[in-house]
C-alpha cells in the first residue's frame, strides 16, 4: 500500500498505453488526501469527544496506522519526503519549507532519467496526474513567496498534467492558504491576522469547501476520461489561521474537550516560544502560558477546523463511491506533522518530539466487490501498531499499484507497508528516525530518545521519553528519564544513522 481486484476494463481501455504495458501494472488510481497540521486527536484513534465520521468512516474501510511518525516536524520538510521518498540523512533536508525549489537538495527543472518525485513516477507511467490544493509546500504547486513573489514555476517539475486549484476571491496560491472569508487573507496587505474566525455559513464560503467540490468535478472528469489517475488533494484547514463555519464553532461548544495536559511549561531543551502561533492576533489578553480559558478557546477553534475538513473528506469520498471509482481506487490520508494544543506549553509544531511528530495515517486498498456489489476493502477496519515512517509510503504505492515506469531519480529510503495492510506481516522496521535542524530523535516501540549532533563527536541535550500510543494525542510525558536509563540511552544511539 496483495490480493486486490485488477482495474480490468478501466485501465486496458486505454489502448495507448495498454500496447506496451504488462496487464499487471497501472492496478489502482490513487486517491491522495493531505491534511495539513492534523493530530491523531479523531475518533478513530479513541478520543470520544472529537467527532470525525467521514475519516472515521474511512479508518473503519481502510488499514489506521497508530505510529506513524514524519521525518521532519514542519510543512516543507516533511512534504519534501514523502514525494521524494528521501529521509533527511540522504538529502540533507532536516529543516524549512522551499527544498522542493530551492537549495543543493532542489528538484531540476529538467526531466531526468528517473522520477524525482511520486507523482511524477505515476505521470509517466501514463496517469493522469491532478492536484487540488497543497501536497507540496506551496499552495497550489506553483513557486510563489508568501508575498507574492516569484515566477510561478512548478514546485514539482514533470509531476501534474493539471493544476487545478480553485483561488476564488482570494486570487492567488498563499491567499487561499492563509484565507478569511470573503477574499481577505493573511498576506493581502491589510493586516489581516486573526488567530480565528468563525463567520462563515456555507462550506464553499472557504477555500477548503472550493477544494472539495473541485475534486468531485476532477473526479468525474476523470472517470470520463478512461484513464488510471493520481488525484492529489491538500485540505489547508487544521492549519491556523483557525478558520471554519460558524455552525463547526457552535458544535464544538458542545463536545467535552479537556484542557492541556501538562499546561505548564516543558522541561525540555526543544521548548520554542510558538512564534507562529502567537503571531497571529488573540482575542483575549496575549499572555504566555495561556489561562485555562484561553488555551480552551483555542484547542476548541483547531477542532472546528477539524470538523470542517473532516465534512470536506466526506465529500470527495461520496463521490468517489457515487462515480463507482472507489473499487478501483487507493485513498490515502496522511497528515504532515502533529501539533501542540497548549500541551508543555507549546502550541504549533517545530520541535523534535512525540506530539509534534506523530501523525494520522490511514491507507485503503480495493479489494473487489461483495456479493452486493459495493466496494470492499483490504483487511478493513484494522489498526497497526507497526512503527511507520512517512517514507514509506512511496514504495508502498509502488507495490500496490505497480506503475509501470518504477525508476526513481535517487534510491528510495522507506520500506513497502504492503503486507502490514494486507496482515500478513505485522511490521516492517523497529525503529523511526526524524530530524529538526541538528536535532535528531529516533522512536522505538517504547521510548522516543532526542539529542543535538553539533559534531560528529559530541552529543548533546540528550533526552529520553517513555511512550504510551494508547495515549490521548498530546498526552506524551516531558520525563525526561536518560539518567535513570543509561543503557537504552545508548542502544537507541546505536540505532541513529
């Protein structure tokens, strides 16, 4: 992500590429949705007062991954590996947001004998390549600065044979991302900067609503079309600024969320000031920590965009059911890091530790249809504790879908997760290992242990944690217990690269 149903007559009637492809390749449209800062906060991971019934829906079709942990705890970063299949120690990229574009680690602009990115594998395995919204780091896959600026190259050459983006009032990739309602956004100049708003009546009101419905018309069209897709599909909401309907704020009054755990200020050598989330304008007295009041209002804000975004999968999965294209489709959710609701004190992400780097992963496998015709799915319903890293979900696909053009540009760094969604393996490594600058962490089953390499002699700040995945999203301990754990301090040492 195999005992899965051949496209049959959906593929072969492209006869084009059929003449000169095997029979057995090009098995599945991919569906790939990104959700972008989204905690495993949902109710398909236990928490009962959050409710999520389309991902949750989706959670009990599809394989949940409980420890899925990204490889760099920012946008960029983390987006970077998944689409090029490269863990930080071979690219280099432990840190920021423009590696896709700009830097030694850049995607060329030229084509190259291999595929430098997922998406572009597929496209020249003759997919018909979409993306709606913010599966790389920018907006809508074309090279602006937040500001504006920029030739609006694509972020990933060679990769869309369609950019399809619907900008609305907000006329451009980052207004759309930074959005309120109405056009105005973050960086239009009118110093627009809310934390939140909750003013708008209507999905499509927002930019996240747009999105859907686009993808429900790319998906028709692309039915149409007769042709294997790779349809990527970036929802911007958890993301701040908070911003969903009025009806997703008037519902979370009502859910019996709990304050922080552990609201005061971490021990921790990796604490950050939440610059990014105390740069937007409050609505109460900007003092830090937060009161217990104000830590809620925001925990509750992040969870309205959670309900909106939610309602907006729901969305795109009744239609891929609705055009009988979800039998002969992979769906993946993914999200690109975790986030702090006021846990340690600490809001947003940025920082090489648990609730920063664990995120939601759901991966749904066609599996023929049941004796009533509908869609049935690989060993549905079923949730790993297999430890997973997001490189793993490029050779995955690859297993799954078997393109036909599989040559990559460079060596792929993640592990297949084929048989852990099929069950018939219960994991495919011991171990995941993230960065954040020089700032390295490596996650076994049982502990999660954090330290500086400034040189390759000495570390530093070194930290170890015990982890409990049963845990509620953000319940991760700040014990740091590397004095009382020497020996596992130093096998989990041995385990970093």
């Amino acid at each position: 992500m195999v005992s899965v149903l051949l496209l049959a007559g959906f593929v072969l009637s492209a006869a084009a590429r059929a003449q000169d492809q095997a029979p057995d390749t090009n098995r599945y449209n991919v569906l790939f949705i990104a959700v972008d800062d989204l905690r495993p906060e949902l109710g398909c991971y236990g928490v009962d007062y959050v409710r999520t019934p389309n991902i949750d829906r989706l959670a009990a079709e599809g394989v949940l991954f409980r420890n899925h942990f990204v490889a760099v705890p920012t946008c960029g970063a983390s987006r970077y590996a998944l689409l090029t299949g490269r863990d930080p120690s071979s690219s280099g990229v432990r840190r920021g947001n423009n590696a896709l574009y700009s830097g030694p680690a850049a995607l060329l602009q030229q084509e190259q004998p291999g595929a430098q990115s997922m998406p572009e594998l597929f496209r020249r395995s003759g997919y018909r390549t979409v993306l709606i919204g913010k599966l790389s780091h920018t907006a809508d896959g074309r090279v602006f600065a937040y500001d504006g600026s920029g030739d609006g190259r694509p972020e990933l050459p060679h990769a869309w044979d369609t950019l399809a983006t619907p900008l609305g009032p907000w006329q451009r990739g980052w207004g759309v991302f930074f959005a309120y309602e109405g056009g105005a956004h973050r960086e239009d100049g009118q110093g627009h900067r809310d934390l939140m708003q909750f003013t708008a009546e209507e999905d499509d009101d927002l930019p996240d609503g747009r999105m859907a419905a686009a993808a429900v018309e790319q998906l028709a069209a692309l039915r149409d079309r007769g042709e294997p897709f790779f349809l990527g599909l970036g929802f911007f909401k958890p993301h701040l600024p908070f911003v969903a309907t009025r009806s997703d704020w008037e519902h979370v009054q009502q859910w019996d969320v709990p304050p922080p755990t552990h609201a005061e200020r971490a021990a921790t050598a990796y604490w950050h000031n939440s610059g990014e989330f105390y740069g937007y304008h409050v609505p109460w007295e900007k003092a830090r920590p937060l009161d217990e009041d104000a830590a809620m209002q925001a925990r509750r804000a992040y969870l309205a965009c959670v309900r909106y975004t939610d309602r907006q999968v729901g969305r795109v999965l009744d239609a891929l059911e609705e055009l009988g294209l979800a039998q002969d489709t992979v769906v993946v959710l993914w999200s690109d890091h975790g986030w702090f609701l006021g846990e340690g004190a600490l809001w947003g992400k940025h920082a090489p530790l648990e609730t920063a780097l664990r995120s939601p992963l759901i991966v749904r496998v066609p599996d023929g249809a049941g004796p009533d015709g509908r869609p049935r799915y690989l060993n549905a319903g079923a949730a790993t504790e297999a430890l997973v890293a997001t490189t793993d979900l490029y050779p995955t696909l690859i297993e799954i879908c078997r393109p036909s053009f599989t040559q990559t540009q460079h060596p792929l760094d993640g592990l297949s997760l084929a048989r852990v969604i099929a069950g018939s393996r219960p994991a495919v490594r011991g171990h995941v290992v993230s960065y954040w600058g020089n700032a390295v962490t490596v996650r076994t089953g049982r502990h999660r242990l954090v330290l500086r390499q400034d040189d390759e002699s000495e570390s530093t700040d070194v930290e170890l944690f015990a982890v409990d995945v049963s845990a509620t999203p953000g319940d991760a301990s700040f014990d740091n217990i590397a004095d009382e754990q020497p020996t596992v301090v130093e096998r989990l040492k041995a385990l970093l690269p």
